[in-house]
C-alpha cells in the first residue's frame, strides 16, 4: 500500500500522544491528591510534572502535524488543508477505523482531564474562600451590638 511505513509512524505516534494525556491525566490526579492533603512540596514538583507533560503533548502534536503532511504527499494529494480530517478519506477503510478509534480515545482522556482539572480548581476555590472568611473574622471584628434601655433608646 502507498504511504504504509509513515502509516504505521502515525499509528505509533498518535499512541504516543494518547500515553502522554494519560500521564497528564495521572499528574492531575496526583494534583488533586496533593491539594487534598495539603502537600505544598510535592504539589510544586507535581505542577511542574504537568508542565512538561503540557510541553511533551505539544510536541507529538506537531509531529503528528508533520506525519500527515508526509502521507498527504505519499498519496499525491496537495491539499490546502492537510490535516488528519482531510487525510480521513484517503485512507483504506481498516486505517480509517483504527485512526478513528485513536481519535475517540484521545476525546474520552481529554475528558476525564479536563474533569479532574474542574474538581481540582472547585477545591481551589472553595479552600480560598473559607480562608478568605476566616481572615475577615480576624481582620474584621464584628461591631458591638447596639444596647437598648428600657424605653426602647439606643444607649449611648
């Protein structure tokens, strides 16, 4: 078949990509568990691990950018638009399915990152304002109550 060795690069690097959201996936996790403990030490080292998590996916993406391109011209076709959408219907059917399939998997990861990502700043948030209320208590005093006489006047 035409284009099958940088088919197959494909393959092996949308799996890569869809490892790398898997290992974000598992440092949001430990984010979260950080948070939840209140481990500051280890939250900074996991926040950096994210980070370069971030950077890795950014990467296999532009490699996966490269690749279509290479097998857009391995089958000839100089397209205005050569991204993986365009490549689809180019393909033999198998190569279609599992692309596909890569494709839905990397949709349900990026889901479930982006839920914990979500948990993750609600706990954020509700953690601050319960700190934000507990520095107003200590900031704030509250103001005396007013003393009232007998006859219903404000004391002074």
């Amino acid at each position: 078949m035409q284009g099958e060795e940088q088919l197959q690069n494909l393959y092996q690097m949308m799996e890569e990509e869809i490892s790398a959201h898997r290992a974000l996936l598992d440092e949001v996790k430990r984010e979260a568990d950080c948070l939840r403990k209140g481990s500051t030490e280890t939250l900074m080292h996991v926040v950096h691990c994210i980070d370069e998590q971030r950077v890795c996916i950014l990467r296999k993406k532009q490699e996966i950018g490269r690749a279509v391109e290479t097998l857009h011209l391995a089958f000839g076709k100089d397209l205005a638009e050569k991204d993986l959408s365009a490549l689809i219907p180019m393909l033999p059917v198998p190569a279609q399915q599992r692309i596909r399939g890569y494709e839905k998997t990397l949709a349900r990861v990026k889901e479930w990152i982006r839920r914990n990502n979500d948990r993750n700043k609600a706990f954020i948030q509700e953690a601050l304002s319960c700190w934000q209320n507990l520095f107003s208590i200590l900031v704030q005093p509250m103001a005396e109550a007013p003393e009232y006489a007998r006859n219903g006047q404000k004391k002074r």
